[in-house]
C-alpha cells in the first residue's frame, strides 16, 4: 500500500515499484504512475491505487456431471491488471488521502468476478460430460476451456483484467463414490500382488523340488560309487588274501624242502657216525660216553678237599699199580680216554 506522511499542511505520498497511482485534483489528473512520489493536499485529493503485479485466486467450487454426479475442482488463476488506469476507472480503487488504505476492497470484487466465470464456464463441460471420462481424461480439457473462456471474456477486458494461466490442481468426486471407483483398481492390483505372491510361491516350489531332486540323484550316484568301491574293496581283499596265501604256501614249501633237506643230511651225519661207533672198541665207546657226560655236567665252582678225601685218593693211587693190570695200548689215530672227575661226597 501507499506510503503517506504528513508535513504541516501537505502529505507526501510514495508507491512502491509494483503499484499505479492515479491523482486526481478537482477532477484532473493531476500525477499518474508506477512508483511516483509527490506532495498533495488531501482535502482536493482523490487518489487510486492499482496493483500492476501478477496476482494468483485459488478457486473451490462443485459441479454436477451428466450423470448427476457431484464432483469438486480445485483451481488456481493468475491474472493481472493489463491497464491500471482503465481498472481504475471502472473499479473503485480509491484510497483514503489520510492513512493510505483502499477505502473499500477491490481485489475481492476482482476475485469474485473471475471466480464465477471460471465456474461457468467449469460447468458448462462438466454438465456434458460423464463422471468416469471426467475423471480419467476430462482435467486438461476442463482447464483450456477455463482458459479461453476467461481470456475471451468482455466483461473481464472491459476491466483491463487479463488472465495468464489457470492450473486445475484435482477434480475429485464425493468420498464414497471415489472410494467405490477405487474399489475395482485397488482389487485389480490385489489380484496382480496375489498372482505375484503365488507365481513367488510356485517358483520357490519348483526350485526346491529341483534342489531335493538335485540332492536325490546325488545321493543315488553316492550309493552307485559306494558300491563299486565296496566291490573293488572285496576284489583288492581277495587279491591280497590270494597272493599271501601263495607267498604262505611257496614259503611253507621252501620251509618243508629246507626240513626235508636238513632232516636228510642230519640222518645221513647220524647214520655216519653210528657206522663208525659200530666198529670201535666198547671201552672206547664208553669213554666218549664219558666225555660226552663230563661236557654237559655244570661247572664246578668250589672243590673242598677234606683230610679224608684226600687220605682217600692217595691211597687208591698207591695201590692202582699193584691192583690193577697196565691199559692195554689205545689204538692208533683215536683220543685217549679221558679221566673223568669224581665229585666229592660233601
């Protein structure tokens, strides 16, 4: 709004960049412009203020379809003042000289007018039109016709009042009714998520069933090679068995020949030496015999010689000359007899 100030008798007005002030003095203009200042006498003033900048209306307002449906449209309209000074001459935009004020509210007079000819001209589609083709493709074509309808309005040009653009933000029907259209979409969509949800399920079932089968032909084919490696098992055992019995009987047999062979030579030793015993003297005989039983009797630690046992002895020698008859001469090429021990009674 204005800027007014008072000094003494005068006031000093100053607008800002987006408003057009019109001065008029004993009914002539008397200063007109965008962003003016000046000094002027509020008791001869008459003063109007029009706003040069876009301005936006947002809009709510109902309809009626042809299918006696009541639907809602949320709009928003930009416009602007294309003549502030035409606006000010058929709107009252006057402004109090003292405080700089709009004396009266032009912007919802504006506002009203632009209002209910977009209605009209909202509703004169819309009442054509079905809900369903409303809903689904009916949103631009409702805002061009809104759209033209204003831009090509007199009442609206006669007024400087041009219309930029109108966005149509939602054209929606009463709840219940956009519930129960929702109703088929929302199940159509359940329909593909359970179809999903089962197509999911049947994937993840074939993928087990090929899994466990997977698993099952690898068991079978475990079990097959477990077999073959029991058989082969079996067949190394039974090689091995076969070849240590051979090398058994082959080492039984060269045991055995050895024995044989052993046993042979001690007979043929035995039967040698019995035919040359056979001929000797039997004197001889047993004092091999002798020999043979002093070798194998235990060695002889400790002799004690007590007085008798000597007494004794020196005497069985003395008398052995005189006793006894001289040893006939041992043949040649045979050991002597030897003097066996005679272990002493204790």
């Amino acid at each position: 709004m204005a800027d007014i100030r008072r000094f003494y008798f005068l006031r000093h007005l100053r607008t800002t960049p987006t408003t057009h002030v019109v001065h008029l003095r004993r009914g002539k203009v008397a200063h007109e412009g965008v962003g003016i200042a000046f000094y002027f006498r509020a008791l001869n003033a008459a003063i109007s203020e029009v706003p040069t900048a876009e301005d936006e209306l947002p809009v709510v307002f109902h309809a009626r379809t042809a299918d006696f449906q009541d639907v809602t449209l949320q709009v928003t309209i930009t416009y602007r003042f294309n003549d502030p000074g035409v606006a000010a001459r058929r709107l009252d935009f006057a402004i109090d000289p003292y405080m700089g004020q709009w004396l009266t509210d032009p912007l919802d007079k504006v506002s009203a007018r632009i209002t209910e000819l977009a209605q009209q001209y909202a509703v004169e589609y819309i009442a054509t039109s079905g809900l369903v083709a409303l809903l689904a493709s009916g949103l631009p074509i409702v805002r061009q016709a809104m759209l033209d309808g204003l831009r090509d309005d007199q009442r609206l040009a006669e007024t400087s009042i041009v219309v930029i653009g109108v966005r149509v933000v939602a054209i929606r029907p009463v709840p219940e009714l956009e519930k129960a259209l929702e109703t088929p979409l929302r199940e159509q969509v359940q329909q593909d998520a359970d179809k999903a949800t089962y197509e999911r399920r049947a994937n993840a079932v074939e993928r087990e069933r090929a899994i466990a089968e997977n698993e099952l032909q690898s068991k079978i084919e475990l079990a097959k090679r477990e077999e073959l490696l029991v058989e082969q098992e079996g067949s190394n055992a039974q090689k091995r068995a076969k070849e240590n019995a051979a090398v058994e009987r082959v080492e039984s047999e060269a045991r055995a020949e050895s024995t044989r062979a052993l046993g042979a030579a001690t007979a043929e030793a035995e039967a040698a030496r019995l035919a040359a015993y056979a001929t000797l003297d039997p004197a001889i005989l047993l004092a091999i015999a002798a020999q043979g039983i002093a070798a194998n009797l235990p060695a002889i630690g400790t002799l004690n010689l007590t007085p008798d046992v000597i007494t004794a002895a020196l005497s069985r020698l003395t008398s052995a000359p005189s006793a006894q008859p001289a040893p006939a001469e041992a043949p040649t090429g045979l050991p002597e007899q030897p003097v066996v021990p005679t272990r002493p009674t204790q």
